[in-house]
C-alpha cells in the first residue's frame, strides 16, 4: 500500500511538471523565439534589404497573435488532450510553415534569413532521433514550398541556388539526426549508468543493514558468552581451587592431578573467553585505554609473578636487566595484558631448564622492551602472521602447545592503541624476540 502511494505521488508530481512545462515554458518560450524572429525581420527589412516599414508590423502582429493563440489552446486543451496527443509537437510542426512564411516577407529567395529556419532542426536534437530526422525532411520541403509559391506570385526564382540552400538545410538536418541518436546514446547509457548507481546503492544499503544486524547479533552474544560462560566457569575454577587447597588426606593423588587440571583448563578458557571479548571490543572501538605516566616495570614485574609457578615447574630461569625507566604513557592493567601474554609464550616455548632474557633501553622519545626466549625460534615468512586472528605457525609443533591463536594478535592491537609497537625478531633454532615499543611521557 505505501508503495502505491509513493508511485502514485511521483505520477502526480511528473503530471504536474508536464503540465508546467506545456501551459507555461513552452509558451514563454515561443513568445521569446518569436520576438527574436520579428526583431531580426525588422534588422533585414530596414537595413539589409531596405522595404517599406508597414511590411514589419502585420508580420509582428501575426506572430505574436500566433504565440498567444498557441499559449490559449495548450493551457485549454492540454488536460483533455493529454496521452492522445501531442500539442507541443504539433506547434512545433506548425511553427516551419509560419517561420517559412517569414522569409517569404523578408524577401522571399533574397533573403539571408532562410537559414534561420535550421534553428528548428536544431533545438531538437537534445529530443528524440525520430523527431529530429523528421524536422530534416519538414524543413527543406516547406522552404522549396515557400520558393514556389513566391515563383507563383512573381518572384524572379534562381532554382540552382535556391536547390543549393534547400540541400544544406537537409545535410545540416541529416547531422544533426546523427547527433541526436549520439545523444540517445549517451542518454540511455547515463540512464542505464544511473540505474545500475542506484542497484548498488541499495545493495550497499542492504548490505550494510546486514552487517548492523549482524553487528547486534554479535554484540547479543558477546554479551550473553561474557555473562553466560563466565559465570559458570568462576564456579569451576572457585570450587576446583578450594579443592585443591583442601587437605591432601582427602583426596588421592590421582584425584589431585585432574583436580589440577580441571583448573588449569578452566583458566585457559577464562583466558580465551576474556581475549575474545577483548578483541570484539578493540574491533568495535568500545575498549578505551585509562592512559597515565606509569613505571613500565611494574606492570612486567606483576606478569612475571603471574607466570611465576609455570616458570618452576619447567625449571626455567630469568635473565632480568632492565636498569632505571623513564616513565612512559601507558593502561598499567593493559599492559600488564600485553607482557603477560608475551611471558607465558616465552615459557611455553622454551625448553625445559631454559632461559628468559629480559631487557630495556630508551631514548627521548620511545621505551623499549624486549623478551627474549631459548624456543625453536619462528621463520622469517611467518613472523607477521603471528599477529594476526588466530594465527599460528608450525602447527606440528603448537599442537603440543596451549592457545587459540588470539593472544598475539590482541598484544598487537593494544599496542597499537597504546601508540607504540610490537615486533619481533627470530630466526629457526635461535629462539624469538618480542620487543614492546611505548611513547616516553
């Protein structure tokens, strides 16, 4: 229904321009074209071939007299003729023979004012072919009719020149139909153009409704993954970590290594849960950093503790010389994030009895620091695709490791929002260097 209506309103609107156009337009138009006619007539009877003046006001009156006569009847008969016929069209059929019967008051064959006539073949070729090659044959036909009537009544007739101005009219005629269907061309090619502009558009607008949809689906589960998942899994870890803190008499030591593992994959999940969210939040813009002039040591000091027991249990030692930092600018728990997740890779990939190298300088404007591990290190093609979404290199090798693949990938983004920069260095069997970038405060 409200399709209908809008067509049925555009339907109106164009009848309405239409309207405007023929009853209004087109007459100014015509009045405008006729005064040029009567004024040039008047130039050619008084000084390129002087005769009498009275010949210059029945012309001017006939003319006008026909502009307003052709105004009254498409402003009386337009409505009811409308769809059946043409009226604009037929005036202008009309207007050869009275342009026509200028020239012959002008003087007939003398007249340099024939060629004026080729101004209706002319303003139509921005219309249609058909019309304009219709022109080209009306136009030379009424002027050599126009000849033969002025022969009739007594004119002195040179028919070879007057054949001559007869086939120009009908080269220049035969032109312009060319150029009206170079312009039918071009038009129907823009419209189609206009067309297939709009056919994107509103599949760009679909498309982009798809992905808001999508977009709020996204966010819905994110939501119900952060409350639904979580919630149940702090159950898992709170009540796995009593366990294990349990008195050891109670429980075998079977019972001890699963309860260990129930939590240690609780936290790998939480860990997973977490960086996706995070990462859905850096995507949407929605994760905002609290930026403040920090000790960047304390929070790779906080990480370190963090992974402090998988450091043990693979007998790994820390290589540690960072000296005195400059402050730089810095979230503490974001980076603290960052140097986490760049810690417990060193430790995963570090055989056991390794060790972790820890290092830092500076300058005016950049802070710089770099982990170091004694892992299998990662091939020059791959050392950009390990910040990438769930990336992963050697998978023979990460089988064996924990990870979905996201961990760097968010450590990458969040530098990135912190201003700075993570990179790395490695080559096979030589071990891998992350180096944390940050602006000085």
């Amino acid at each position: 229904m409200v399709e209908e209506e809008v067509e049925f309103e555009i339907e109106s609107r164009q009848t309405a321009r239409e309207r405007i156009f023929h009853m209004f337009t087109v007459p100014r138009l015509r009045v405008l074209g006729l005064s040029l006619l009567v004024l040039l007539a008047g130039i050619n009877l008084l000084w390129l071939d002087p005769q009498p003046l009275t010949r210059i006001l029945p012309l001017a009156l006939a003319l006008f007299t026909y502009g307003f006569g052709s105004w009254w009847v498409l402003r009386r008969w337009f409505a009811v003729l409308q769809g059946k016929w043409d009226l604009g069209l037929c005036f202008l059929i009309v207007d050869v023979p009275v342009w026509s019967g200028v020239v012959y008051v002008c003087g007939a064959e003398r007249c340099w004012f024939s060629y004026v006539l080729l101004a209706r073949v002319a303003d139509q070729v921005a219309t249609r072919f058909g019309r304009v090659l219709f022109f080209a044959h009306w136009i030379p036909l009424n002027y050599l009719a126009m000849v033969l009537c002025a022969q009739h009544f007594g004119h002195q007739v040179e028919w070879r020149g007057e054949l001559c101005k007869a086939l120009v009219m009908y080269i220049f005629g035969l032109y312009a139909s060319l150029t009206a269907r170079t312009a039918a061309r071009l038009r129907r090619r823009t419209t189609m153009a206009v067309r297939a502009a709009r056919q994107a558009l509103k599949d760009l607008t679909a498309a982009r409704e798809a992905a808001e949809a999508a977009s709020r689906v996204k966010g819905q589960f994110l939501t119900m993954m952060d409350h639904e998942l979580k919630t149940p899994l702090n159950g898992i870890l709170g009540f796995s970590e009593l366990l294990i803190q349990s008195p050891t008499q109670n429980l075998s030591e079977k019972q001890v290594r699963y309860l260990n593992n129930i939590h240690a994959s609780g936290l790998r999940l939480g860990n997973l849960v977490s960086g996706i969210l995070d990462l859905a939040q850096l995507k949407s813009g929605d994760l905002k950093l609290q930026l403040k002039a920090i000790d960047a040591s304390r929070p790779l000091m906080l990480a370190l503790h963090a992974v402090g027991d998988n450091l043990k249990s693979r007998s790994l030692t820390v290589d540690s010389n960072l000296g005195e930092l400059p402050l730089c600018q810095g979230d503490p728990s974001r980076l603290q994030q960052v140097f986490f997740q760049l810690l417990d890779n060193a430790v995963k990939f570090s055989p056991v009895e390794g060790q972790i190298q820890l290092r830092a300088e500076h300058d005016e404007s950049r802070l710089r620091i770099s982990i170091r591990d004694s892992g299998p290190g990662i091939p020059l093609e791959h050392q950009q695709r390990i910040f990438e979404e769930w990336g992963k290199v050697d998978f023979t090798y990460r089988r064996l490791q924990e990870g979905a693949g996201i961990g760097l990938a968010l450590a990458h983004q969040l530098m990135v929002l912190h201003g700075g920069r993570l990179s790395v260095e490695s080559a096979p069997n030589q071990g891998a260097c992350f180096s944390v970038e940050l602006p000085i405060s």
